[in-house]
C-alpha cells in the first residue's frame, strides 16, 4: 500500500528539522538525507500504529496548501516542503490474512 503526506524541513544550525503535520510527527536528521529517513521512519511506525489500533487515518494536505510559516520550526531557520512517499506490504497489514506457508 502506498501512502504519502508533506513534510515540512528546516535547517537549524547543527542539524535538520522535519515536521508532518498531517500525522503529528517531529523528528530531526544530521543532514537532509538522515531527516529524510528518520521522518519517513517515523512516518511508516506512526501509520502502521494507527492501522493496527483501528483509528482515523488523516488525508494528507495538498503540498501547495502546507503553510511552511506555520510549522512547529518555523523560526529555527529556512524551511521547505517535501512529499515522503512510502510503501507499506501486505505483510505489515493486520486486515490482510495471509497464508505463511504459501508458495513454498
């Protein structure tokens, strides 16, 4: 299953802050590559979670409707926003039964 939602980066002075509003995520990476990854991490768990828990999955907002002047970092320094994509598995899927045993 392929989900993706904006993420909002901002260079702070040692290191890259990531903000997915949409999910409620805040994490941070030493570089863009290391935020891109934690916040894509972060961003599988938290899905997942919800998945499994039965709870309300947010649509996530148009990229072109993200107010970078809003974001939870703001003022740390320049900001840009960046759709995370992911791919999620069956196997993660706790709706999807599936036989362990099947092909072999």
């Amino acid at each position: 299953m392929m989900f993706a939602y904006p993420a909002i980066f901002t260079q702070g002075r040692e290191v890259v802050y990531v903000e997915i509003p949409d999910l409620g995520i805040s994490t941070e990476g030493k570089d863009n590559d290391d935020a891109f990854l934690s916040a894509l991490n972060a961003m599988v768990e938290k899905y997942m979670s919800m998945v499994e828990r039965h709870e309300f999955i947010p649509s996530p907002t148009e990229i072109e409707d993200v107010n970078l002047s809003s974001g939870r970092f703001a003022s740390y320094g320049k900001s840009f926003v960046s759709l995370i994509e992911a791919d999620v598995y069956e196997d993660f899927n706790p709706e999807i039964p599936r036989d362990r045993n099947e092909g072999e």
